[in-house]
C-alpha cells in the first residue's frame, strides 16, 4: 500500500451513482383554543457503488489478506413517506399541551455480490440475473438480495402545568406500532420470508423549580424504545434472524443557570440509564451471517457540563465535559470480527463452489455451547 494516506494503489475503479428525491409540505391553521399542524414528507434514494473493498491493487491484496476482496454489484434503494397531525394548545396558560400521531411507511431493496479472488481478474459479472455470476468464477463470496418494508404508527401526548411561578411539571406518554417484513435470498436461494412486530410505550416526567431568578433545578425520568428489526442472515448458525426492541429507562437530575446578565450559562447533569435488550452487531461463524443481537441489560451513567460564555470584543466560549462510565450486567458471548475471519481462513477461506450448505452443517454439527476446545480458541468470552 502507498505510504501516502492520500492515495490509493487500488486497481479496480469505484463507481459511484446516487439519486435522491426529497419532497415536504405543512399546513397550520390557528383555531384560538388550539393550533393545528398537519406535516407530510417524501424521500427517495438510489445508491450503487461497485468497488474494490480491500482498497488495494492485486499484488498487495495477496500479500496482506491472501485474495482480492471485489464487489461487483453494491446497489441499494428506499424509499419512506411520512405523515403527522399534532393539535397544540396555546401557551400562556396554567396548562400547555399537546396531543397528535405520527406514521411512517419504508421500503428498501438491495442487491450485492462480492468475490475474492486468489487469481489474477479485474472484471466480474455485475447483473444478479447472469448465469455466470453465480459460481463461474469459483471465487464468489457473498450474494444476496432483500426487500424490506416498514410501517409505523404512534399516537402521543404531553402536557406541562405551572403550578407557581416557580414549579412546573411536565409529562408525556407515546403508544408506538410497528410491522417489518422481509424477503431475503443469500447465494442466489429461494428468497426465505420474515415478519416481526411490537407494541411499545414509553413516558417522560419532568418536575422543574426556579431556585432563583436565573438558576432551575429539575429531576427527570423518561424511558425510550428502539425499535427491533430483521437480520439479512438466513445461513447463519449463531445469529438470529430477528432482533428484539431495545428501551432505555433514564433518570437525571440538573441544573440550568445564567450569570452576569447572562452573558455566562452553565449547565450541569447526572445522569443513570437503564438499557435492556441493548442492540450490537455480532458476527456469526458463516462469514457475511452477522447482524444485530440484544444483550439483556447494560447500565451507562455519568456527569456532564456544558458552558458558553459571551466575551468582549464579538468573541464567544463554548466548551462542555462529559465522564461516563457502564458495565454490562449480563453474560454474553460474542464472536469478535478479527476472531470470525481467522474462521473463515481455517475453514478454506473464501467459498469455492457452491458448498455454502456443507459449511453450514459443519458448523451446526458442533457443540452449541461453545465448550468444544476448538470452538473455545475462536470465542471472545466477555462478562460483566
């Protein structure tokens, strides 16, 4: 590889091709007791980047990976629409609120090939339909194709009443649906259809007082959810096919303070948050199986600051610092990506022929609780 990180040695050219359509109207109307909102949004998108990805011409791929990692075809497309009706109330009273529901309706295709060639080859099929993409070469490594479909759905409300001038509460819940299909083919195979849903609710509540003109101390608790979805990954051994939600419960207590006619504003947090399912992208044994997993419960808490300070002179400081620390609160066994391709060598490397089925059984054949001493030398063993 060059020694100048500025330039490339790669001898297969990427080839970039992207389309984006974007599209987004609002209507307002203002009836007095309340205000109405209605919002509508469009966007498409097409990306195709065929490429080199070991980013190196032939020699040097040899000689640092042992074959030249190319992907012919890397095409993408979505498309998502997104509507919403919010009703506000207007905001010089005791209580403020709103109340609205918000829907989103994605798809997304894909298609991919990629080889890994121990041979000397600069050109590859790049049509999915072509015969001879599929093993003709003997050096193909990864095909597949998904088409995948969202719709999303909440309704929510919240409201903030001032008790005084001081102290205010505020508080908010949202009911969230949603569906995801997709139909995934890997290795040019009969496409294998998957379906997951979820309900969620999560809330917040706020309790805010002013200890001075300028100075608000505030407690808070709201919880999230991160929606589950599906794994393009219908070989893999280890992997699910399907992820769970992940939801987050967070607690936090701070202050808001302006100094010296406000010209200094600090800002201070702690804060302890409570994920359960926590998503993180795995890799399976079968090379190109990986995809997301949830680890049961991990705890991140920590202390910020934030400053901006209006100086003399037109000039403005702004810093913040942030000391976080989490630990994992259950056993989990994760296969590392370095780990996962020292398996895909021992095991012949990239795929010759079409024996994506007998690497399959092979590995299914061994002890699923990983306690084989083969088995234990590949497996990062992480816990909390």
């Amino acid at each position: 590889p060059s020694p100048d990180p500025y330039v490339v040695t790669q001898d297969v050219a990427t080839k970039l091709k992207q389309d984006s359509t974007v599209g987004a109207a609002r209507l307002t109307y203002d009836m007095g007791w309340s205000s109405l909102e209605v919002i509508g949004s469009y966007q498409g998108s097409m990306n195709s980047a065929p490429q080199a990805l070991d980013k190196l011409d032939y020699a040097n791929a040899i000689r640092v990976f042992g074959v030249h990692d190319i992907s012919s075809l890397n095409w993408h497309s979505s498309r998502a629409a997104t509507g919403e009706i919010d009703l506000r109330s207007p905001t010089d009273g005791k209580l403020t609120w709103i109340v609205g529901a918000f829907i989103m309706q994605r798809s997304d295709r894909q298609y991919s090939i990629e080889y890994q060639d121990k041979n000397f080859r600069l050109t590859y099929p790049s049509d999915y339909n072509d015969p001879d993409a599929i093993y003709a070469t003997g050096a193909l490594s990864f095909a597949g194709t998904a088409l995948q479909t969202i719709v999303t759905g909440s309704a929510y409300a919240q409201g903030t009443y001032n008790f005084s001038d001081h102290l205010r509460l505020t508080a908010g819940g949202r009911l969230t649906k949603s569906r995801q299909t997709g139909d995934i083919s890997v290795y040019f195979g009969a496409p294998v259809r998957l379906e997951t849903d979820y309900t969620a609710a999560t809330g917040k509540v706020n309790l805010e007082y002013d200890i001075g003109q300028r100075s608000t101390v505030y407690a808070m608790w709201a919880s999230g959810m991160k929606p589950g979805g599906l794994n393009l990954n219908p070989t893999s051994v280890q992997i699910p096919m399907l992820f769970d939600p992940e939801t987050v419960h967070s607690f936090e207590l701070g202050s808001k303070n302006e100094f010296l006619g406000r010209r200094l504003r600090l800002n201070t947090a702690a804060f302890y948050n409570i994920y359960k399912g926590l998503q993180v992208d795995s890799e399976d044994p079968i090379p190109y199986s990986g995809g997301m997993t949830n680890v049961r419960r991990a705890d991140i808490y920590g202390v910020e600051a934030e400053l901006t300070a209006i100086l003399p002179a037109g000039f403005r400081l702004d810093g913040g610092i942030s000391v976080m620390a989490g630990q994992v609160k259950s056993h989990q066994q994760l296969l590392d990506p370095a780990v996962a391709q020292r398996i895909n060598l021992e095991t012949g490397g990239p795929f010759v022929g079409n024996n994506v089925v007998e690497r399959t059984a092979a590995f299914s054949l061994l002890d699923p609780t990983f306690t084989g001493k083969r088995r234990l030398r590949f497996l990062n063993f992480r816990r909390a």
